[in-house]
C-alpha cells in the first residue's frame, strides 16, 4: 500500500538551508574556491573523500588521456584542505535537489491509492447489506433477530478493522525507502482480488437473481469482513512478526574509522534491514570527526611524495602485438612496480618512530589538558548551591534562575574547556550556546562536574549533538543483490552518505541444538586432598 | 617402576642404617617423609610417575644422621625394619619410623641415580661382575 521514495532527512525540514552549520565562519572561502575546484576535477586523485558519480566519471576520463598539459593544469587535492568540504557541499545541494522532487510524488500517489482501496474496502460490506434494500424492498424477507444481531457484529468488526488497519498501514512513514515494499504490495493484490471476487459472487448471485433470504445476505457481508480481519491478522504477521525473531546476525563497520558493531536481525528484506541499521547508527556509533583522520591523510600523502616513478618515453606500446610484446609490455609495469617496492624498503623509513612519539605527546597533552579542565569545572561548580524553599522567600536578593547561574560560572571554565576541545579536535561539534544549555541543564538537575564534563571527555553517538550533524543526511543502499530480496548469509551492502559509508556483512546464526543434563543436588561431595610432610 | 597395585615392583635399592640421635626427649632421624596412600601423587616433586603413592623423602638436616648414613632427598623409601612403605598411610609410615623402643632404623631406599648408575656399569662391559653399593634386589608382594 504504500510505496516509500529515497531515505531523506528532509522531509520535515525542506526549508532549511543545507549548507554545513558547522563551517559557518567559513563559508567565505566556500565560494572562493569553488572556481579552484572545477580546475581539480579533471584528474582527481583517490585520496578526496567523496567518491560520488559527478566526479568520479571525470576523473576516469582525465586520466586515460595524457595529455602534455597536464602538469600545468592539475591541482592536487590534498585530504586536509577546505576544499574537500565544499566539494562535499556542492555533491549534496545537488543531490538534494534531484532527490526532492521525485519524493513528494511518489508518497502522494501512494498515499491515494491506500485511501481508495481503504475505502472500496470498508464500504463493501456496507453496500452488500444496504442494496437490496434499495434494489427490491418488497420482495425482501423481513430482518428476524439473528439477522439483526448479526448486524451488532459486522459494525463491531469493521469498526475493530478500521482501527488495526490504520495502525498497521496508516501512520506516518519513518523513512523514505527506494523500492516498493514487497509484501504490501502482495497483500493489497490479494485484498483487491479478494473484494472482486465477493463482488462477483454477489452481483451474480444475489442482484441478478434478486435473493429474498435477507439473512443470507448478512451472513454473507459477516463472512467478508471475516476474512478481511484474517487478511489483516497475516498482514500483521508478514510485516510485523516475521522480523522479531533474530535470525541473523550483521556486522556494520563504519569506512573512516573502522569503527564495528553487531546487531541481530530478523528475516527481513534489505532495504528494511539497511533501515533498522541506520536507527542503531545514530544511536550507537560515535559521531563522525573528520577532523580526527587528518593525520592519517598526512602520512598518506608523505608516501605518496617519497618515490615517483616517470615512463619519460611516453604513452606504453599499444597495438595488437601478441606474445612477446604483450609480455614486454606486462613485463614493464611489473618492473616498475617492483623497483619502487624495493627502493622504498631500501630507503630509511623513520616514519613509524614519529609516529610513536607524536602519539605519546599528544596523549600527554590531552591529559595535562584534561586534569586542568577537570579541576577548574569543579573550582565552578563549587560557586552555585542550590537554595531551599524556605530561603528563597526570606532573602530574595541575587537569586537566579539556571540559565543565569550558568552564564555566571561558564567564564570560569570556558578557557580550560576550549582548549581541551582544540586539543581533541572536537570543537566543532560544540557551539558556545550548546555549552552552556548543558550547563544549564546540569545545575538543574543537580548533577556532579562529572557528569557535566562526560559529554565533552568521549565522542557521543551521532543524535547526541545538535541537529545539524544528524538531519543533514542522506543514504544511499548499493547492493549487488535486489534491495527487496531478503538477507542471507554472506549478503554485503552498503551504506552511502556524503562523508563515509557503512559497509554491512551478514552471517546467519546458526541452529543451536541443545542438551539437558541433570545434577542431582546430593551429587556434590568433596575430597580432601592433602600434601603434608612430617619430620621424623 | 611400575605403578600396578598388586603388581611385583622391581627396583634398584640401596641398604642405609641410620641410628637415631637422641634430642632431650626424643629420638629423630633428621629427615622428613611425604606421601602415603591417603595424600595427593600429584604434588609430589620428587616423583617421575605422579600416581605413585610411595613414602618419599623430602628434607634432610644437613649433618644429621639421615644425612651422615647417605640418604639423599628425593629418596622413596621402601621398607623400614622389614615392614613394607609402598601402600602405608602418611601417619603410619611415621609412626614406623618414631618407634620409641628402636635405635636404628634400616631402610631400603630407592633413587633414579641408582638405575642409571646401574645401566652405565652393566653396559660398560661385561668384565665388570659387581658394581659396587648398589645392589640388585627383587621384591615381591
């Protein structure tokens, strides 16, 4: 019944602005290097995060051809720069914009056509006891009481239908799915096919023949709305209970950070497998920090700039040489590969030893960092005490409420705060105001500096922070396998958003088979076992 | 040695007389025994096999009378006085050896020197007929 388009988070928030909240100051240098960046797309190398199609295809072209211009007019995109959150940027205005047309008309359409089956649904049985009255009143037997009470009960029923089925099918969609939901699909066939074929059997039987057994009419609309409440009871259980019963067991591994969870899950079809991962997501991971990758990138990029190797003769011998050309040709990257395998072992590679240091100084930093801000949020804390009823009525004189009292000891520990932000690169996650709401709500609720400074020490999972890092996304499910055919084992799919993807693997949980063993509670006794030496 | 209860053990002995010292009281030998029927094989150090349950000698007192006769520790004591140590209790292999009425105690010891001495003389040669202390002892139970 209800056929769900592409999973956006802007369904309430179309309105809104989908730039990066989180780079505002920077949205000067946005618009300076976007002319930058139309000059990097013609050879791109691998290391720009976004690998998404509006450049990909570029990129390919732009480096079959070699050109003799080509050094002239290559940027190289390094992973650290501004440029690769504005390319991001670019990427997801212009899929939003694409996406969100397509979206309203394909909820709308379904969304008639479940309110035009919905309806042709419930006013059948209404109609089939309504027309013979219409039709032939004279000829028609008079309603005994059975017959009446059997009207009690078809208003019972359908009123109970009515109820479970905007239940089941009528609430508002969580998400937005690509494909067609399968088993809704069937189900409103069989509903359909079932309706006609009452339809046919009465307008055949009954308004053809003109029946008198007005009781036999009643009992017929009782029979389908019946069957309807059984159609909806296998509804109930193809969509809802089929998938409580864990069956499976995915693995979800985020692609920056290797980051690793396991859920279990139900028999259910990708796509609705890939959305109940999706709300595990937002609730489990930590939140995505670019900032944290940069120094990977770094030492990335050194060993690309170690060893170059040059083909100074040109473009490799093409043609349809056979046999030994082939193998020359083969023969040469090989060689040339190898030669960079061995210069770069050769070549003294201290890089692991910076590495060990650089880890060990920044890890020193970040706790000197953290006992300073520790011992200042608990100097602050120490400033506001709570006052009693009693109090409040006898002195009424600086008295504030939380918002106040937070304001008056945030100065004290902001510095301390923003610096050990800096120095764990996560102080774009925080905004001033967001800080001091915290505050706020932590005097209020008359919680410990620990518990205040928990949310600062470790990375949260994604709904944590403000709005704009969690409704500023959109996936894509790319899958080798059909998005409605259901899990199996060894099924692997991804996960797309703009900035990294999640990469899922399925594993079937194995058939348990289980045994009982009976203790007897008078079976436990013990020994002594002894060692003991005696002189003599 | 086999470890068959009930089975005849064969084994290399060596004979140690060891006359009790007498300290105020009381009269000791200057040893301590381990093991016995009733204790646990399998924390004995001295063992090679660790479900013998034999008396074994654990400590000697440097310069005592077990020490002066040649016991070693590590010993596994076989028969004291004629009464055989290989299936007693840990209490009654001491109370044969605390016997107030007897001086001298009379054991048949056994080690693994003794056996490997044993096979080094047999195999040097068989000119050699004797081999001194140790001396060939079959015991039948």
């Amino acid at each position: 019944m209800d056929t769900e388009s592409t999973y956006s988070g802007y369904s309430y928030y179309s309105g809104r602005s989908r730039g990066s909240h989180r780079h505002g100051e920077r949205s000067r240098d946005r618009h300076k290097s976007r002319s930058k960046d139309s000059r990097s797309e013609k050879s791109v190398t691998i290391n720009t995060p976004p690998a998404e199609p509006l450049l990909g295809d570029l990129a390919v072209r732009g480096e079959q051809v070699q050109d003799d211009n080509w050094g002239e007019t290559t940027t190289a995109v390094t992973g650290t720069s501004e440029h690769s959150l504005s390319q991001e940027d670019i990427v997801r205005i212009t899929k939003d914009l694409e996406d969100s047309v397509g979206l309203d008309c394909r909820r709308y359409f379904t969304l008639t056509l479940a309110v035009i089956l919905g309806l042709l649904v419930f006013l059948t049985p209404l109609a089939f006891l309504v027309l013979p009255h219409l039709l032939w009143p004279e000829k028609l037997q008079s309603c005994g009481t059975a017959c009446e009470g059997l009207f009690i009960s078809v208003a019972f029923k359908l009123l109970i239908l009515l109820l479970a089925v905007w239940a089941l099918f009528f609430r508002q969609p969580r998400a937005g799915l690509p494909r067609v939901f399968v088993f809704r699909a069937l189900l409103t066939v069989l509903v359909l096919l079932f309706v006609v074929s009452y339809w046919l059997f009465y307008g055949v039987r009954i308004l053809d023949s003109q029946d008198e057994n007005y009781q036999g009419i009643v009992q017929y609309a009782v029979s389908l709305v019946d069957a309807l409440l059984f159609i909806h009871y296998l509804a109930i259980v193809l969509l809802e209970l089929r998938q409580l019963q864990p069956c499976f067991s995915v693995c979800v591994t985020r692609s920056t950070d290797g980051e690793m969870r396991h859920y279990n899950l139900g028999q259910l079809s990708i796509q609705r497998a890939a959305l109940a991962i999706l709300e595990h997501y937002y609730c489990d991971f930590p939140v995505h920090n670019p900032a944290l990758l940069s120094a990977s990138k770094s030492r990335a990029a050194k060993h690309l700039a170690g060893l170059k190797v040059y083909n100074v003769d040109g473009e490799f011998p093409a043609g349809p040489a056979e046999g030994p050309g082939n193998n020359a040709a083969a023969g040469l990257a090989h060689s040339q590969s190898r030669a960079m395998i061995a210069a770069a072992a050769r070549r003294r590679d201290t890089s692991h030893n910076e590495l060990y240091y650089e880890e060990a100084e920044h890890e020193r930093r970040v706790r000197k960092r953290k006992a300073r801000l520790v011992v200042a949020v608990e100097e602050a804390f120490t400033h506001i005490k709570r006052m009693q009823e009693e109090e409040q009525k006898k002195a009424p004189g600086d008295v504030m409420d939380p918002r106040e009292a937070a304001q008056a000891i945030f100065p004290s520990m902001a510095r301390a705060l923003q610096k050990y932000l800096r120095t764990t690169k996560q102080q774009h996650c925080h905004s001033m105001e967001s800080i001091q709401q915290h505050l706020a709500f932590c005097i209020t609720n008359n919680m410990t500096p620990k518990a205040f400074l928990e949310s600062y020490l470790t990375p949260g999972p994604t709904l944590q922070y403000s709005r704009d890092h969690w409704l500023a996304r959109q996936w894509t499910l790319s899958s080798e396998a059909s998005v409605t055919s259901g899990l199996k084992d060894g099924t692997v799919f991804l996960l797309k958003c703009v900035d990294f993807s999640l990469v899922v693997t399925t594993k079937k949980i194995p058939y348990i088979q289980m045994s009982e063993e009976y203790i007897d509670p008078k079976s436990h006794k013990f020994v002594l076992r002894l060692q003991s030496e005696t002189s003599v | 040695m086999t470890s068959m209860p009930g089975q005849p053990v064969t084994a290399v002995v060596q004979r140690i007389e060891i006359q009790k010292l007498r300290q105020a009281d009381n009269l000791i030998l200057g040893f301590s025994i381990g093991g016995g029927i009733d204790q646990d094989p399998g924390q004995n150090p001295f063992s090679k096999d660790k479900t013998d349950k034999g008396i074994y000698v654990t400590r000697i007192t440097p310069e005592g009378p077990a020490h002066e006769a040649g016991l070693r520790m590590g010993d596994k004591i076989l028969q004291v006085n004629g009464w055989d140590m290989t299936m007693m209790t840990h209490d009654q292999a001491r109370k044969r050896l605390t016997k107030k009425n007897e001086d001298v105690v009379r054991l048949l010891v056994t080690r693994k020197s003794l056996e490997e001495a044993v096979k080094q003389s047999m195999g040097s040669g068989p000119r050699q007929e004797h081999c001194g202390t140790p001396s060939n002892h079959k015991l039948m139970h």
